[in-house]
C-alpha cells in the first residue's frame, strides 16, 4: 500500500519549522536541527521500524543555512522526496536528498534576501515610520501584526507549494529563470532600500566659520546643498552598506559606531545635538 503524508503530518512538520529553525542555532550547525525538528513527525509517519525512522533521520544531520521564510520550500520539497523514498522510489536516497539540500541553499539565500529583507522588509518599516510620526504607537502594532502574517501565511504557502512540486521546483530555482529572478529582485530591494534611506535618514551639520564680528561667512550645509543635496546623507548610507557588505560587519557593531562618530561630532561642533534630525 502506498504511504501518503498525512495534512496533520505536514502542518505539524511546518510548525516546527516556522518556530523552530533557529532551534539550538550555532556557527558550526546554523539551522540543522530546526531541520531535524520539521522532518521529525514526517518520518514518525512514514516509517514503523525504529532502524528505518534512524537511518531517515541521519539524512538531515548534514549541514543546512538559508534564508528561513523561502526556504520553507526546500524543507517541502524534501517532505515529498522522503514520502517517495519510504515507498520504494530507487532513484530518491540519502545523497539525492541532501545533494539537492546543498544545491538549493544558496539560490535560495540569494532570493530570499533579496526579496525579504531588502524588499519587503523595508517597504513595511517605511509604512511604519510614516504611521509613527508623532509618537503615535500605530506603526509599531502595524509592523508586528503585518509582518507576522506575511511570514506564517507566506512560508506556508512555500512549504506546500514546494511539497506539491517536488523536484520540479528545484529547476526553476537553480536554473537560467532562478538567476534573472535573483538580478530582479536585487535591483527592486536596491531601490527600495534608496527610497527608503532618501525618506527618513537626515545627517546635516552645524559648523560654521565666524568673522571677527562674530557672525558667520561660511555657513558648510549651505555649501554643500548648494553643490549636493543631501551628501552628508548618502556618505553615511554607503559608508553603513560598505562596512556591512564588504568589511562584513554586524549591524549592532555598526550602530556602535555611528554613536561614536556621533558623539564626537558632538564635541568638535560638527553636529549640533539640538538639531531635529
């Protein structure tokens, strides 16, 4: 008789994967036992011999990372091609099932990030900022309720449309089309993440030179509106991009950093801290 995964199986699977891919998270494993812990219930059902549901298992001990919510799809994918090898598919084993694990990681990172953090992450925090102007708690609720049901009913989505493709997603996802959706979407969270910096990131400063009067003759924000609007701006923002991408610092080291470039602007009279930024 031909197993079938039951819905309660796969929705328990992707529970767990939902809140638990960053389970025991760490450097030298990233999120292979939030893996383990998604394919648990599938193997519980698929298989009745403990040595079977052990040798299974042992599948999903290598090596996983990717972008979580798209990479909901590789964890589908691999529930279809579990219910296949447990029914006796010759051509589904333990190195076609983590050969196309490793395959898809990085296409999906790539995707993932582009599309989720650069994108849609953005866009939802520029609409919060706006509702929050004036203090007001709106764009905070909004963000936390907004974001939570993008990514449950979206990683969902990518689960089981993943589950349903089986291997004909991988294809799409590592081939000619996977590539050009990746520059697409690169391109799209760049200007997202323009427009976005352009709107609400104001960097100004307050030096000035005085005369023996005591008034000043060289006021340099005027200066530098004069000949770029908005430098002082955008020199922060690619010098934040460039320690971030390619000196691979952490954002909070980053953040760090500005409250030091900050305070001593503060104290050469660079910046005015009365200044509304």
């Amino acid at each position: 008789m031909e197993k079938k995964l039951s819905k309660k199986a796969l929705l328990k699977s992707f529970h767990n994967w939902y809140y638990g891919h960053l389970t025991c998270f760490s450097q030298e494993h990233m999120q292979t036992f939030g893996y383990l812990c998604s394919m648990l219930p599938l193997v519980e059902e698929l298989y009745d011999n403990e040595d079977d549901k052990a040798t299974a298992m042992n599948t999903y001990t290598a090596f996983f990372n990717t972008e979580p919510q798209l990479g909901s799809v590789v964890v589908g994918i691999t529930a279809g091609l579990e219910e296949s090898r447990a029914n006796g598919a010759e051509d589904v084993d333990e190195e076609t099932i983590n050969g196309l694990r490793a395959g898809l990681m990085g296409p999906i990172a790539g995707i993932g990030d582009s599309l989720v953090v650069g994108t849609v992450i953005p866009i939802l925090l520029g609409i919060a900022m706006g509702m929050s102007t004036g203090g007001s708690p709106l764009g905070a609720i909004f963000y936390i309720i907004v974001w939570n049901l993008f990514a449950y009913f979206g990683m969902r989505f990518m689960y089981f449309k993943g589950y349903e493709l089986g291997g004909k997603a991988v294809e799409f996802l590592i081939g000619k089309q996977g590539e050009a959706l990746r520059d697409a979407i690169g391109t799209l969270g760049g200007i997202v993440i323009g427009a976005v910096s352009a709107t609400w990131v104001s960097v100004t400063t307050s030096l000035q030179l005085l005369n023996d009067a005591g008034e000043p003759y060289l006021v340099l924000q005027d200066k530098l509106d004069a000949v770029f609007p908005g430098l002082l701006t955008a020199a922060f923002i690619i010098l934040c991009w460039f320690l971030m991408s390619k000196k691979r610092l952490s954002p909070i080291k980053v953040m760090l950093l500005l409250v030091v470039i900050a305070f001593v602007g503060v104290l050469v009279g660079f910046f005015d801290p009365n200044l509304a930024y």
